[in-house]
C-alpha cells in the first residue's frame, strides 16, 4: 500500500457522551498508537490500552478507538481533549531471506513504517524551537554542562548563541502601570505598600508573626502603608488578628484646614450625589458604609475611634469631628445623625460617656455651642454673608408626650442623674 496522508496526529474534542474515535493514519498495532488526555485544566494523562480505551483495526489500515466506559467511565468531558498519534517504535523487526522471490509485502511494510518514523519525527521537529532559515549557516553552540547552567536562566549571547545567563534583578526595571503615563522602577512600585509577607510573616495562625510584624512596622515609617493580605490569620503574641487590613501610618506637617484635607488626612473619602432624582430614597451615595454585626455575648463597633490628646493647647482635639455645610437648595443637613430600630432591649440613638480622674479643669458629658458670633464672615461655599438667625439654637429637642397604640411612651427629653457625692442639681 502507499501512504498517501502526512496525518500522524489526530486531536479531538470531548463532549461527554462521544466514546468511539476514528483513527485516520494508517497503524499496523495496537502498540503503534499513543493517546493521551487533557483535562481542562491541560494537564495531560497517558492513556492506556486496555484500561482506558481499546484499539480495532489496523494491520496497515485505519481503525478505530473505542473508550472504556466500564467500570469506571473515560469519556472525555466538554473542555476535555483526547489526542491520538502515531507512535511506532524505532526499530526494524524484518529480516529479508538471501535467494528467492521478491518479498514486495514486506519491503513494502518496511518502507511504510519508514515514511511513518519520518512523519513522527517531523511532528516532533514541528514543536521544537527553531532559528530562521536565513539565518547564517553557523550551527548553535551547545549549552554548558549541568553543573554550570545549575539555576540560570537559557538564553542567547551577543552574538545570538545559546547561553546560560545568571538571573537578572528587575527591580531596576522602569515600567508603566497600565493606564498611567510615567514609569517608574519596579522597587519603587513595591515600595508603595509594605507587606508584612515581605518580612517573614507566616499567617498560618500558629507561627509566631510578631517580629515580622515589627521589622515590617520599622521599613514602614511615615507616610506608608503596612499590608497584611488575607485570608491569613497573623499571630502577634495573644492576638491573632485575621486579614486582609491595611495599617495607615501618616506624617501630618503644617496646619490642617479644608484647602489641605488630602496632605492632613491618613483616608481620604469623597461622594458625591449626581444631580438627579436619588436612587434610593434614603441612601442615594454613601462615603464610607460600614455595617458591623455582634452575635452572642459579644460586642461590636460600626466605628471605634480612640484619641490620646498630648496636645499643650488642648484646643480642637476631637475622637470623632463631624462637620457639615448647608446651602440654601438644602432641606435638611445633619452633621452627626443617629437612628435606632428598636426591637427589645435598649436603643439608643446617640450614646455619650465620660470618665473623671481630675478635679482640676472643665468636666461635661455633653457640649453644645452655637458659634455663629466666632464663625468666619462668610459662607465657605456659596459666599453669604454672616448673618444672626431669628431660631438660632444650641439644642433643639422634639417629642411627643403621649402613649402609642402598644402603650410605650415618647419622650423629647429625659434625664436621669446618678450622684457619687453631694447632691447636685440636674439643672444649673
């Protein structure tokens, strides 16, 4: 016979219910075809005759190739492949009698599986690297021995010959973000945020990561954030902290005010509202939205603020500064607003404690001042002029004094007082 294809490899895609494949080159044995499996994630798996798949046909002919379904099922899945190629041993098994007729079937079958290797070995030759064929006729020059080329990299010299080069460290390397204008060195973009993985951290939960933690706070200094990625659990002494949280170190220089908010801020949020009908009637745009749950017996916190006042003025000093401007489209602006969604229990829309340790100074749970006599002269946005409000009022407090269908009471205001020493007055 001829061999009249140069087809030596066949790939199909699997489908989860396709089991019979047709083999299209022509194969004298079982043992001259090599199948294997890719799944979809491409990892490949040698099949093998009898356990995966069984062969018909050949005998310097086409066939077929049957998967075994059986007790365990083969068929490829969809996103699966099955590749089926030729694979005829490199040997010369006939021997050719002295005297006699012609043996043309065997010379035959001998030239067939000659032209068969050379088409395998032409696949292979096909997924190898290869110079151009213009190339100057100087062959490559082999690589170095194992020992030489132990944890190097494959490349090419100057004059294009293959080499072993030592790994080159690309933090000098200038790049640009995608979507940026202006490179910068790699080292200079892994500078940006400090990661505590960086300094040895483990996040195993059980590994000690607080020295890690410390020398990761040291590199960090000012004006740097201290990444700790998550899902990992980060143990630091009796803490064991899980992330991913970012530490903010920020270096405040120069005096705050709103024309500088982004220099003397360590997170700076803005929101604003489009100028069209809300899409939500309560919630249309939310700067920050933090919703924390407590379960249990324990307790948790929307926003814990902690401040340690150090300052010699003691002026301005504040754990939590909310400050709001309203314009005269405004309905109704709040600077600090709190709601509660009473379901048993105690509710409490705004909660405020304080703790004496001093009998020197001024001691009050709650302050309030109308400051409209020190404000600046003008509006900070629309410019009006400072003027005295006919209603202005340090607390406005309304209520209802009745009882609702379920007999509980509105109160508009309520105080309780509790004494450790002489009597005072709720009033003064």
């Amino acid at each position: 016979m001829t061999i009249a294809s140069t087809t030596s490899k066949l790939l199909y895609n699997g489908d989860g219910a396709t089991t019979v494949f047709a083999i299209s080159f022509v194969f004298w044995q079982a043992g001259d075809i090599r199948v294997i499996h890719r799944d979809a994630n491409g990892a490949e798996t040698l099949w093998v005759e009898g356990t995966h798949y069984t062969i018909a046909g050949g005998a310097g002919d086409t066939g077929t190739l049957t998967v075994i379904t059986t007790p365990t099922d083969h068929t490829p899945a969809a996103g699966e492949k099955l590749l089926i190629k030729s694979a005829i041993a490199e040997l010369q098994p006939a021997a050719l009698p002295l005297g006699g007729a012609f043996p043309s079937t065997t010379v035959e079958r001998m030239a067939d599986i000659a032209t068969r290797l050379v088409q395998q070995n032409s696949e292979k030759h096909e997924r190898t690297i290869r110079v151009p064929e213009a190339d100057p006729a100087a062959p490559l020059v082999e690589l170095p021995p194992r020992a030489a080329r132990a944890g190097k990299m494959i490349g090419f010299d100057s004059a294009g010959q293959l080499t072993a080069l030592e790994p080159t460290d690309g933090s000098a390397a200038a790049v640009t973000a995608a979507g940026s204008t202006t490179s910068r060195l790699l080292a200079e973009h892994f500078s940006d945020l400090i990661n505590v993985r960086d300094y040895g951290a483990v996040g195993d939960g059980v590994t000690d990561d607080d020295a890690a933690r410390v020398a990761a706070q040291g590199a960090m200094a000012q004006n740097h954030i201290l990444l700790f990625p998550g899902p990992n659990t980060y143990r630091m002494g009796a803490d064991l902290p899980t992330g991913p949280f970012l530490w903010l170190n920020k270096g405040f220089t120069g005096g705050v005010s709103p024309g500088n908010a982004a220099v003397n801020t360590a997170l700076l949020v803005t929101a604003e509202t489009a100028d069209t009908s809300p899409l939500d009637a309560v919630e249309s745009r939310i700067g920050i939205s933090i919703t924390a749950q407590a379960n249990g017996a324990q307790h948790a916190s929307g926003i814990r603020s902690n401040l340690v006042n150090y300052s010699t003025d003691g002026q301005g000093c504040a754990a939590m500064y909310a400050q709001s401007v309203t314009l005269p489209s405004s309905l109704w602006t709040a600077a600090l607003h709190g709601e509660t969604r009473h379901d048993g229990g105690t509710s409490i829309a705004g909660s405020f404690e304080s703790a004496s340790y001093s009998t020197a100074g001024a001691f009050y749970g709650i302050v309030v001042n109308n400051t409209t006599t020190g404000a600046p002269a003008t509006h900070p946005i629309s410019g009006a002029a400072k003027a005295a409000h006919p209603t202005a009022t340090a607390i406005y407090v309304q209520g209802a004094n009745g009882t609702d269908p379920q007999g509980g009471w509105f109160r508009g205001l309520r105080f309780a007082l509790d004494t450790c020493g002489p009597a005072a007055p709720p009033f003064a």
